[in-house]
C-alpha cells in the first residue's frame, strides 16, 4: 500500500510543514537569567540555596549594623527560593497550550518560525518575572527585612528579576 500526493494545495501545504519542521529541528529557547557574574550569583543563590560560613570580619560587620549573631551561630542558611523551576512547572500547562497555538501558526503559514520562538521566549521570561515577584515563601529573615528595607524575598532592586530574558538559537 503506498500513499500519492497529487500536486495542487495539499502538495504545496505538506512542503510548508516540512520547511517548518526543519526550521524547528534543534532549536532552543533559553530563558532565565542568563547572565554571569553577579546578578547571575545571586540569581543561583536564590533557585537552589547557599550556605555562608560566618567569619569573624563578618561577625563584627553585621554586629556593627545592629544584628548580632549568636556565638554557637557558624553558618548561615539563605534558603531555596526557586522561582525560574517553580515558576516554569507552575505555569507549564497554559505554556504547553501556547506551543500549540503558536506553532500551528507557523504550519499555517502566518507567523514565521524565528517569530514564533521569541514570542514564545518572551512570554516565559515575563511570566517567570511575574512568578518571580509574587514570590513570597520562604519569607526573608527579621535581619534581611532589616538590611533592605523590604519583606518579598526576591525583590530588592529589581536588577535580578530584570535579567531574566530569553535567547533563541
């Protein structure tokens, strides 16, 4: 048994989705902070956690702020606040629903791949920065709300939320 595709609109449609296929063939969308340094620090100290040994310089610097430490206190615990994994599995059904409609534009012929994939990247980035900011367990410490001023544990300047972005390749 074989299958004959006779030329005319569905011969032309079968080769547009073809040429959608390979566009999409091995590409990636990246979304977080994708930066290095410190913004990308501090963006991985606050998706899995970090331990801080207490030295004594540190000891007396937070002593001279006015929070003081208990002698039997060798470590701090700055805990998982993961807002880039949480925030992609908490909105992943209303994402994957997206794909689907974004992507069948593409076959449609109306949105063109690249466009596709940005505007699927932007739409991540910006609901990671919502989720991001709505954040708000585990709460910051007495002494943090002190040292910033604030209680939502992820926002301070709004320089790390700003860094999440996207990049398609």
């Amino acid at each position: 048994m074989g299958v004959k595709v006779k030329r005319g609109d569905g011969h032309e449609r079968l080769k547009e989705m073809a040429s959608v296929s390979r566009q999409l063939q091995g590409r990636n969308i990246r979304v977080g902070v994708l930066e290095e340094g410190e913004i990308g620090m501090i963006a991985y100290v606050h998706e899995y956690g970090w331990e801080i040994t207490v030295t004594d310089k540190m000891r007396a610097y937070l002593h001279f702020i006015g929070i003081h430490l208990k002698k039997e206190t060798t470590v701090i615990r700055i805990p998982e606040r993961s807002f880039i994994r949480a925030g992609f599995d908490a909105r992943e059904a209303d994402w994957r629903s997206k794909v689907d409609d974004i992507i069948q534009g593409c076959y449609d012929g109306g949105i063109p791949v690249d466009t596709a994939l940005d505007m699927l990247g932007l739409d991540l980035a910006g609901q990671i920065q919502e989720f991001a900011r709505d954040l708000s367990s585990p709460p910051n410490s007495a002494a943090t709300v002190k040292l910033k001023g604030s209680s939502n544990p992820l926002v301070d300047t709004g320089r790390m939320i700003g860094a999440i972005k996207h990049e398609v390749d």
